[in-house]
C-alpha cells in the first residue's frame, strides 16, 4: 500500500464537514481504498463477483441438508440470472462470473466459465479431499482469473462460491488454522437440523485425524480438509491482492478461503475487506483471525457472494464521499 | 399490517431457491414492507430524507463540541447539496428535504423550508425546553411533511437531523423513556472531550430535576427535555406510519425522536426499520426499547440521516429478491 497517499487520503478526510472520525468505517475503507489505489480519489465503479463452484466427496458422510447435485441445479440457476448474487449484483452494478472449479456437474451450461480441475473432492474423512497438485492447480486457476479481471479494469472483487457440503471443509479450515476447538466452529450450514450438528462434528474430526493437515502450510490444510472453490477463492484473493484490487469477503467458506490466502501471503492482508457476519459460527472467528470487522449484520447464511455484493454501495460510498464532500474551507471555517 | 399479505409474503420467500430463511433480515424485511404495502411485490423506489434542523438552549452549558451557529452553517451545506448526507442520498437514489424547523439562523437560506416554531429551544437545565404547545406545534410540521411526501408517492422515509447539542436531548428522552441509569446513555456526541462527560451528564440531570417529565406522556418528556427537530421528526415518524410509508431510524437522535412516536402511538412500530448502530451509547438501548435491530455496523456518530440513507439498498435487496429470483418450482424442484 502506498503509505504516503494514505496520510494525505486522513489529511482529506479531516477537512470534510463533519465532526473528525464521524463516518467510522466509511473514513477506514476510503483511506485503505487510497493506499491500494494509489491516489487520494479511488474508485470502486468496475465491480465484480466471482462464484466459483465445487462439489465435496464428504457429502457422502450425511453433512448436509442438499445432494450434491444442488450445485449444478444452481449453476444452472446462476446462467439464468435468477439466483440470490444474480439480483443483488444486478442491483449493485457488478458483474457476475460463475467458475465451475470442481463441481460433479457434467451438463455444458452456458455463462459457466469451464476451468475444472476435478469434478468434486474425495471424501476427506477417508483421505485427503485432494492432492496438493490439484490444490496448486485450483490456487492458479483463481490467480489468473483475478488478473483477468484486473487487466480488464476491476477495481473490487467479490467472492463468492456455490458447492453442497462446503461449510464442512471451511470449519475444518478455521479449525488448523486458528486453532479453536471445533464446538465453536461446526454449524448448520445451510440448513442441517441441530441433532445432525454432533455427526458433522465427529465427521470433521475424522478427517482432521485421518489426514493430519500442518498448521503451518496453509496449501496443506487446503489440499486436505479444502474444497476446490474454496482453493479457486484463495487464489483470486492472491490474485487480485499482487495486482491492486480490493476484496469484499463474503460468508465463513470465502473467509476460509481468505484465511488460507493471507497465511501463505500475509501481504494481501491490507486488500481484504469484510462485509457481512455470517449465522455460520466460524464465520466471526475466521474475520478475527484477518483482522476484519463485518459491516453488515444480517444473519444471513446463503453464500454465492450475496454478502459481499450487499457491501459494495459501502465502498462506493467511502469513494463518493471524499471526492463530492465540502470541507471546512469551503464553509469558510 | 396486512398480515394476510405478510402470510402470502412468507411462502413465497419459502419458494425462492435459497435454503429456508438463509436471507435472513431481508427476508423478515420483505415480509414487512409487504405487510405495509398490502402487496407481495412491494416497491421502495421512491426514497426520500428528511433533514429537520434546531438549535438548542442547553448548549448554554458547554455540553457540545461546536456552538450553535455550525447548525445554520451546515444548513447553507445542505443547501449547497454538498453535506454527507447528500452525496449518499444521490448514490442511493432519495431526495433530500431540509427543514428548518426551530434553528437559531435568521438566514433566508435556499432549498431549505421554513418551517420554524421558534429559534431554538430555551436551555432545559434551568426550564423546560419549549412549552407542550411548542411541541405538539413542530409535531404536527412534522406530520405534515410526512404526508404531503406520502401524497407525492414517497414509499420509505429516512429520518435525518442536525442541531448542535442534540444528542444531549436525546440522552435525557432515552433516559427518561427506557428507565437506563443516565451512565449509560451519555456519549461523547460530535466529539467532546471524555473529561466533558461527567459535566454533559450532570447537565442532564440537571434538566431532569428541574423539570420532572412524566415519563407515562411521552409528549411531556419531547416538550421539557427534548428539542424541535426531534419533535419533527417524532411528528415524522407518526404521519409516516399513517398513511402506509416506511420509515428508517437513523442514529441516536432519530431513535429518541422515533422512541417519542412508538410511546404516543405503539401502532407505528412496525413501520420502524433501523439502519445503523451508532457510537453514541444511547442509540442501542433506544433501538431495544423498540425491539428494533441495526443492519449496519459502521462506528459512525454524524447524524443527518447518513446512515439511514446507506441502509436504503438494503431494503430495496429485499423488493428485489422477492421479484426477481427463481423459485424450486422454476428449477424443475
């Protein structure tokens, strides 16, 4: 970040008519947009989300309320425009880019960006979910599609993801990379009943056991007790972070994702940007382990990036405001 | 309400393709403004803020960080279409209405209505702050307003205000309408000092002594201890309410103003959405007394409906998603 432009960016801040600090976060994400951007006016009006898409060999475990076959009905919902991230990203002025990543879908739906790496993960309660080359195969899929992005002028990237069972592997995630006990982070996803929580508990602790994942290498945890849209995730974060884009994080499988980005990179640390606190528990533990504070408190739990695109008009106000604001001068104070 | 229109609301969010309740407040948000509109399909396309400005007597007593004439400064603000709350009420797509409805500026300041029923308050720590017929006076300017916007097909109304010293009204109408210790309830408002604290809160004891409002008339409370833009905006919220128009709490001052409204007359409270906590430490036991719940998380204290304004979109998501997103049934489900 461009330490300099930032300084000047408070400088500007200050000067506007309001009392000093009064826009909170507004003034925070104006500054840190500044220091991403390179100059005291950012811009944030070339938005985009990006929904990658896996399936998870684990769903074979009963860990969650839909088959996985749900992921490709919504792939194909997606195409139509008529999914939840479709209305808000049409209402929010960003562009949506669907990724099938590893999804078990075999239908050629048009609008799906064909980038597969495998058609889903092996069950990671009786191995790894994948190898490491496949998990470096995902990460590079995400780095290239975020260069894209930026190469064609994207200034934020929202993540977003759609997979069946994929709350299983992002609190596997948090649960080596953060270390908390797993009570804390295991929930009902998108709907599974509160008798099935202690099962998807026992299942996450399987895998945990079986495969053995190391704390320290992130790419591991990823490989292991991963998902392949949540490799895809980390990868765009890496992506866009090494090119100048800011990131709206959306729900708990996007901040896993995050989180394995900013370990085996703390440097995209200053380019993410939270957006709403997820019902899912991990979800508030794994923004802490980022630093990140969520503006929007929804108690939402549907993924596809629907939080994070909820948050853009946020970060286009912080850009609006320094730039069409009065200062103190011009009231002649 | 119309709550068999809430009923019908209900199922269809149930057949949206999304895991049941996933959207969680924008559901319950959409329910509701159909519930208002007598229609699944309800619109808030037509925004507007209404900015009600007053001076305050107890300013006297060195309880701000700023005197009285920044209020008529910050007017020729709005008027100049550069405050913050104007550049977020373009973004968002509202229409700013400023009133001057009780500030000590003698100016003739353009696009602001004159609708004053005296120029400030008289300082409550040595009376009551306007007499009951002052009071009911700016709440019928605000009932008015209202319904004249109503009339000219306005669907949601965010409520907006500037007044030099008002956030120590609004502690003295919190603490007297919710019962908390007055420890709680006083903040540093635009930014005094924390060694001021002590002294903004003996001020305000002061003004309850002196003045002993009911707390069962709740008009009683607004005349004594409260001021004529929260008056307005209580009158606001009221008019609002009556003829079907949704209405967004802002921050600590709008939520006193609205707090007065619900004890007048509890049928407004489902009219009521809040946008964002505020830092103000009042605002968060007055949005409980109304078992209201903030959406947006920003650490912002300015006032003038700023965040009112940002929580536009997210009503407008909520009239979206209802209309535009696919069912089951369209997904073959």
């Amino acid at each position: 970040l461009d330490v300099e432009v930032m300084e000047e960016a408070r400088g500007r801040w200050d000067q506007l008519t309001k009392p000093l600090g009064s826009l909170g976060k507004l003034e925070e994400i104006g500054i840190r947009l500044a220091g991403i951007q390179g100059t005291v006016l950012p811009s944030v009006e070339r938005r985009a989300v990006v929904v990658m898409c896996g399936d998870h060999g684990v769903t074979a475990e009963g860990v969650s309320a839909y088959p996985s076959a749900v992921t490709g009905l919504m792939m194909q919902n997606f195409s139509n425009g008529r999914a939840a991230v479709n209305v808000l990203a049409r209402q929010m002025g960003a562009d949506v880019h669907v990724v099938d990543i590893g999804s078990a879908c075999e239908d050629d739906i048009p609008n799906i960006v064909r980038e597969k790496v495998k058609p889903g993960t092996d069950n990671m309660a009786v191995g790894p979910a994948m190898t490491r080359e496949e998990a470096v195969r995902a990460l590079e899929v995400g780095m290239g599609f975020a260069r894209k992005l930026s190469s064609e002028g994207v200034q934020v990237i929202a993540l977003g993801e759609m997979g069946i069972g994929n709350t299983t592997p992002s609190s596997a995630i948090a649960s080596v990379l953060t270390s908390h006990p797993l009570a804390e982070l295991v929930g009902r996803g998108t709907g599974i009943e509160e008798s099935v929580l202690p099962h998807k508990g026992h299942v996450i602790q399987r895998a945990l056991e079986v495969n053995q994942p190391n704390p320290d290498d992130a790419v591991d945890v990823l490989a292991k007790v991963g998902g392949l849209e949540i490799a895809g995730l980390a990868g765009v974060v890496l992506g866009a972070a090494s090119e100048g884009v800011a990131v709206l994080v959306d729900g708990v499988i996007a901040a896993a994702a995050a989180l394995v980005a900013y370990r085996v990179e703390p440097k995209v640390g200053p380019y993410l940007f939270a957006s709403h606190l997820s019902q899912e528990p991990a979800h508030r533990i794994l923004l802490e382990a980022m630093e990140l504070s969520p503006m929007l408190h929804l108690e939402m739990r549907l993924g596809e990036g629907t939080g994070a695109v909820l948050a853009m008009p946020l970060l286009q106000s912080a850009t609006r405001l320094v730039q069409e604001m009065a200062t103190f001068a011009d009231l002649g104070l």
